[in-house]
C-alpha cells in the first residue's frame, strides 16, 4: 500500500503541478502508516548476545541469528529500545516480548513476530528461539488475536543476512609508541627507529577493533609469557616488575569466534 501511494505521488509530479499539492498530502499520511522501522540487519553466524528480563533481572543468553537476535540488531540500528519479561520461560522455554519503542503490551494487544510474512506460516516458537536463514525477512508487529502484519497499527520489518566473521581483531600498540622514549610512564621523545626505551614502570595501552562478533579478549605477553588477559574495559596493562635488557611485548587480541589478531614492541627497559 505504502509503495502504491508514493508511486501516485511521483506520476502526479509527472502529470500536473496542481495534482502535486494533492498527492503530496497523501504521502505525509503514508509515512504514518506502518512500518515504522525498515532495515536490512547483520547478523554474525554463531555469536551470542545477553538479554535482561525486565520483570526478574535475569540475563539470558541469546543466539544472534534468532527472530530475538534480528529486533536486537534492529533496535541499536534504528535507536529504539524493547524488553523481554521471562514469566512463561519455565513453562515454555521463551522469553515474552513485551514492549517496542515504547509500545507496550496492553490487554489483548501485544507485540507478535512473523518471518517471511505471507509465505511462511505464523511461527509458533518465540522469538528467542526462532534461528533464522539467511534472506528471511521479520516481521514485529501489534494488534489484538488474528492482526497481521499488513493490518497492525505499529510494524518492525526487518531484512536479514547472516554473515560468518572470519575477520581477525586490529590491534595497535599505542604506548609504548615506535621509537618512544618513556621515563617515569611519561613520552619524553620519539626517536628513529621501531624499538620503544622505557625507564621505570610503564602503562601499556592497545587500541584494539573488532567489526563483526567483537572483541572478546586482549592478551599481553613479554618473551612469549603471559602477563595480563583482559576481557572487557579499556585494554590497558601496567607492566611494573624489575626487568632490564632488550623484550618483545607482544598483544594479541581475539574476536567471538576466536579469529586473532596481534602486535609486537620491541622495547628496551631498565626498571627495577
Ligand atoms: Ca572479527
């Protein structure tokens, strides 16, 4: 229907200037019509993300390529928020979607879900557990028993790919930096070369990036031993130990799916 309209606008454009005023009109009242929110999402195949039940606090771990997963995605592309409550989880095994963008569920209306609306039948699994083909389309939408996707008041259509991350982490040594020279912590001088001259204590700090599953950890070694494994926060390390002579600090940082990617420093130290 929205696509019918648009098209009149533009042969009306074509046809007459006076005609435009009119089916102009027309337009602004098509952009109230559902969907509300239509996007092409991507999801990564065999990653994860957390959920909180609204109503308990518990966090669920979700697969990313559900029905869940695609409105999960679909909200931080489209900046609206939903919620999930887990009062039937015990009997059914599913969360309940229970508001989007600030619909909530109110007596007989709520909030249902379709994949590849009119093909497919009406799922009858919830969302959460819904694992979806890449191409699918979901539908969200809200209404009373028996609405559609064609005929509820608010609609989420969500287009989906499923993607595989086989693309490892960047990972840069920001400090010490090539050629830095540190005393105290503190960048004294960059000079030639690549190897970084370190006196005293030194903070190491690693930018790391990751666009697919993201990162998962960031590992600091000096000669190939482990000194600091960090899993979420900044990627910083204090390397304070007695330690002299010519070492290698090496970071390697690993995404979801255990794709790795690294950096090495050549650094001479004196600290004791
Ligand atoms: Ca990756």
């Amino acid at each position: 229907m929205r696509k019918v309209l648009i098209n009149m606008c533009v042969v009306a454009v074509l046809v007459t200037t006076v005609t435009v005023v009119e089916k102009c009109v027309a337009v602004d009242y098509v952009t109230l019509d559902p969907p509300f929110w239509e996007g092409d999402v991507s999801l990564v195949k065999n990653t994860t993300f957390e959920v909180i039940a609204d109503n308990s606090g518990n966090t669920y771990i979700i697969s990313s390529t559900t029905a869940l997963g695609a409105l999960d995605a679909a909200s931080r592309q489209g900046g609206f928020d939903y919620s999930v409550n887990d009062e039937w989880y015990a009997q059914f095994g599913s969360l309940l979607i229970d508001s989007i963008a600030g619909t909530e569920n109110q007596g007989m209306d709520g909030w249902q879900y379709w994949v590849n609306y009119p093909d497919d039948p009406l799922p009858w699994v919830g969302a959460d557990n819904y694992e979806l083909e890449n191409g699918d389309t979901v539908d969200f939408f809200y209404g009373g028993y028996g609405i559609t996707p064609d005929t509820s008041s608010k609609l989420i259509r969500i287009h989906v790919n499923l993607v595989e991350d086989n693309v490892p982490p960047e990972v840069e040594i920001v400090k010490p930096s090539k050629g830095g020279v540190y005393i105290f912590d503190r960048e004294i001088v960059i000079m030639p070369g690549n190897a970084a001259f370190v006196l005293g204590a030194i903070t190491v700090e690693v930018n790391v990036m990751d666009t697919l599953s993201g990162v998962e950890k960031v590992v600091f070694y000096v000669d190939d031993v482990l000194k600091e494994e960090i899993t979420e926060g900044t990627y910083t390390w204090l390397w304070d130990e007695p330690v002299i002579g010519m070492h290698e600090l090496k970071v390697i940082a690993y995404d979801e799916l255990e794709n790795l990617g690294d950096a090495e420093r050549i650094i001479w130290i004196f600290s004791l």
